[in-house]
C-alpha cells in the first residue's frame, strides 16, 4: 500500500538527528570536506606499501586518457610484455591502441546490425529491441572480444598508427557512431517489415558499413596493413624489419596463441553455480569470431591461479569494480580506505552476490596484476598495472589488497595450462546462455 511522507514524519526524523549528540561534528566536517575525505582511514594506506615478493614486469605505464578502452589498453600492456621479453625493447614500447580500436568499432557497427536484423520482427518496446538500441557500440570490451580483433587483424607497433584527437578523446566520435547506427537501425528494420528480399537489405547494410568505415578512417586514420618496424634494443643495438603484416607482426614477435587463454570469473550468485560455463547473449564484437564464454569459479581458485601464471612469470589481465573503495591519486584499493557507513551511522553492507543482484557493483575496468605479495604462502596484497598515465599511484601502478580482490574482482585470465584435468573438462562444456543485461555482460 503506496504511503506519502507525512509532516508528522518528517518532525520525527528530525528529532532523531537532533538526538545524536556528534550530528552537528560530522555535518560540520562533510559539508566543508565530502563525504569520502571525511570518512577516509589513513591507517589502511600503511598496509599498502608498493613491496611485493612477487614482481613480474615494471614496465612504462600507459595512458587511454578519455576513453573507454581499458579492455584494449590491459591486453596490449600484457601482448607487450611478450615482446620486451623476446626482443629486449625499451620499457616504453606500446603496441598500437588505436589499430584494434578502429576494427574493433567497425566489427561492434556490423555486430549491431546483425542484431538488428535477427529483431526486425519484434517491437520497440520489446526489451531486447530496447537493450540494442540504447547503447549500438561502445568503447568496453571483454577479453574474448580482444582475442576475436587479433586472430582477425593481429597488433602493430604504437609508432605504426599513432593516437589521434578522437582516439584520446572518444565521446565525440561515440556519439557520431551511435546516431549513424540509429538512424540505419531505422532503414534494415523497415525494410525488413516491408518483405524486402536478402539481397536487397544486405546490399543496404553493406551500404551503411562502407559509411562507418569512412567515418572511422576520418577520425583514426586508415588503419595500416604493411609496415617497417625499427628500434633499438634496451642495450641500444639497432634493430630493423621491412614489410610486416599486422599478423605477422603478431605471429613473429607476439607468438601466443590465444586460444590457450580462458576468462575465469567469480560470479557467486544463486543463477550460476560454480564449475558451470556461461556466455552472454549479444554480446560480442567480430561475427564468426572467438565467443565469449566464462567459467565461474570460486574467488580463491581465481586466487590461486593468478598466482600460479604470475610466478611462471607471465602477467595477468583483469576485470573489476574500479570505482568501489579506491583512491586514485594514490593508487590504492582496499575496502578499508573509507568508512562511509561509520560516518553516516547507518548500514550499507553488502554481500558480493548481493551487490552483483542488485546493481550495487559490476565489471567496469580491466588492468593488469602484474605481482603479489605471499606471507607465509598466502597473497596480502597484489600489484596492478593500470593505464591511467603515471601520474597517479606509483608511477602508474596501484596496489590492491587481498581483501579487494574477493570483493571486487570479477575475472582473470588464465592459461588453460594452470586450471586442473578436471576445470578444463568443466571449462570445455557448452555455456548457459544468460540475458544481455546480465552483469557479467558488462563491458570493461
């Protein structure tokens, strides 16, 4: 039974505050500070110093500065690793973020279309038809959708297609992309409801796709197919190839394959069962290419096996709630850092299936772990490479406590090598398919 809020309560809750004999203290201190500097622990930042006993790679930091390509930024910044292992380059070499970004939006604007092909027949107000339109591309992404773009397109070196305006500041071009994708959105669904031939709406799409790859190449660049790769070596010795390939290129100085590296999330929630595989329905970048698929485990096997890949040496990429209990500035994340709820005298605890079920927190970020530190066996604290510049945390990289990993860590990705004869037969089965709002939907 819907209930106003009468002037009776609103006395009520008044007398109440007035009750509490340090409200006028915190209003005080929250008015004039905010709320996070006023519930801020200093304490906790001792217990996060940047020493680890596991340390994989020191590498330049990156930046995607305002953009969305986190996904991008963590897959290359461990591809590059390969690299600086294999050929000695400077700490500073980067692949080329832009190259993938550009494939990876064309791939999205033909994604999108097919999706808007396949509901034609359904309503506006059908809620897949709304899902697919809210959003036609984005930035985010997940790790099987990088692993589609390179099978398809493989990497390039950064000083082969350099950052442009719009790929260091995406929204214009996002905004741009999506109203063009409305607008055909429009034309296939009305050619479709009309009873036009195959033929006559596929030479439409192709009409509107050969639009966004103009569109693209005027804010990216025309995205490079042959290439000389020259540099010198961190011992300063010249190095230089001719007549590379994007695949070549991978093929040659990447050399993983791809296929070996599984995405592993910690999803505790009663609609997925551990040891169960699950994909998301439209949700994916290259038609044809590598689907996602996750498999969910428990949070101290995500643990584990990160430890695992990280003391062979190799880093590992990562999907979290950047925005939950963590200070930018200093690089630190930890759940302890502020106490909101102490401050506002209320409850605001949560499960992590809680917080999952109720929209409180979601993937939103991807870096990359790069070294933990063991006491007696056990992690306490864990390196991370993030691609937000060095002029945050410690030249870049931030440090996450262990605790921050169980509550806002939401996937890892792994070498099939590490999981056991057991997880790759469970990791080898069919995936349930879930909604396309699932939050394990949600693009880094």
């Amino acid at each position: 039974m819907d209930k106003a809020i009468e002037p009776q309560n609103i006395e009520r809750y008044q007398n109440n505050l007035n009750n509490h004999p340090d409200a006028d203290v915190l209003s005080r201190a929250v008015t004039h500070n905010g709320i996070l500097s006023s519930a801020a622990d200093y304490e906790a930042n001792d217990q996060l110093d940047p020493i680890f006993s596991v340390d994989v790679s020191n590498q330049a930091v990156s930046d995607q500065k305002r953009s969305g390509r986190c996904w991008l930024f963590a897959a290359l910044n461990t591809l590059r690793s390969k690299v600086e292992g294999n050929f000695n380059v400077p700490k500073d070499f980067e692949l080329s973020q832009v190259y993938l970004f550009f494939w990876d939006k064309f791939e999205k604007a033909n994604y999108f279309l097919n999706n808007v092909l396949k509901t034609a027949d359904q309503p506006l107000t059908d809620r897949k038809v709304n899902f697919l339109l809210q959003t036609p591309q984005q930035d985010g992404g997940q790790w099987d959708m990088i692993a589609a773009l390179i099978a398809k397109y493989g990497v390039v070196p950064k000083a082969a297609m350099a950052e442009t305006a719009s790929s260091d500041n995406s929204s214009e071009l996002n905004a741009a992309l999506n109203t063009q994708l409305r607008h055909d959105a429009i034309a296939l669904r009305k050619l479709v409801q009309s009873g036009q031939s195959a033929e006559i709406i596929n030479a439409k799409k192709d009409d509107m796709l050969n639009e966004i790859y103009r569109m693209l190449v005027y804010a990216f660049g025309k995205p490079v197919t042959d290439f000389t790769f020259e540099y010198r070596d961190a011992d300063n010795h010249y190095h230089i190839e001719q007549h590379l390939t994007p695949l070549t290129f991978f093929q040659k100085y990447v050399n993983i394959n791809l296929d070996d590296y599984v995405s592993i999330i910690n999803s505790p929630t009663d609609d997925k069962p551990f040891h169960e595989t699950y994909t998301v329905e439209m949700l994916g970048n290259v038609v044809g290419g590598q689907p996602i698929k996750h498999y969910n485990l428990p949070i101290e096997r995500l643990k584990e096996l990160t430890i695992k890949q990280l003391q062979a040496g190799e880093t590992v990429w990562f999907g979290s709630d950047v925005g939950q209990a963590s200070d930018r500035k200093n690089g630190l994340m930890d759940p302890n850092l502020y106490h909101v709820d102490e401050l506002m005298q209320t409850d605001m605890s949560m499960s992590k299936a809680e917080r999952l079920d109720y929209g409180e927190s979601v993937m939103d970020h991807a870096m990359v772990i790069t070294g933990v530190d063991l006491v007696d066996g056990q992690p306490t604290k864990w390196k991370v490479e993030n691609s937000w510049g060095n002029k945050v945390g410690t030249k870049g990289y931030f440090v996450m406590s262990d605790t921050w990993f169980s509550e806002f860590v939401y996937q890892v990705v792994i070498n099939k090598k590490y999981l056991t004869d057991q997880e790759r037969q469970e990791q080898a089965q069919t995936p349930t398919v879930l909604a396309p709002w699932d939050p394990m939907g949600t693009l880094a």
